[in-house]
C-alpha cells in the first residue's frame, strides 16, 4: 500500500476584530434651533439662514 502523502497543519487563523468608525454625534433640530436663537439675539435676527448655518457649524465643530 503507498504512504500517504504528508498533511500540513497550519494554524486556524483568527478572525480580525472590526474597526468601527467614531460615532460622530451631530447636533439635533432643537441644539441647532436654540442656538440659532440666541445668535440672532446677538446680532438682532437679521439673517436666519445665516443664523441657522452659523449655529449647524459651531454645534458639528464642539
């Protein structure tokens, strides 16, 4: 009877652990309402829009 051929053993390799993306947390209707709010306070409410950006980009950069 031939031998049979000589098996490797390799290791079972481990399953890599996920990476999850950092859970940015973004600023809800009323953050961005309120804020909005006391900016238009500061500056007599002239631009709303612009209000309401303003307050988008200091809430998403805090």
């Amino acid at each position: 009877m031939p031998a049979k051929p000589a098996r490797r053993r390799t290791r079972p390799t481990k399953p890599k652990a996920a990476v999850a993306p950092p859970q940015v947390q973004l600023p809800t209707h009323d953050e961005i309402s309120e804020r909005a709010y006391f900016i238009a306070l500061e500056q007599d409410g002239a631009d709303e829009l612009g209000n309401w950006l303003r307050a988008e980009r200091e809430l998403a950069a805090a």
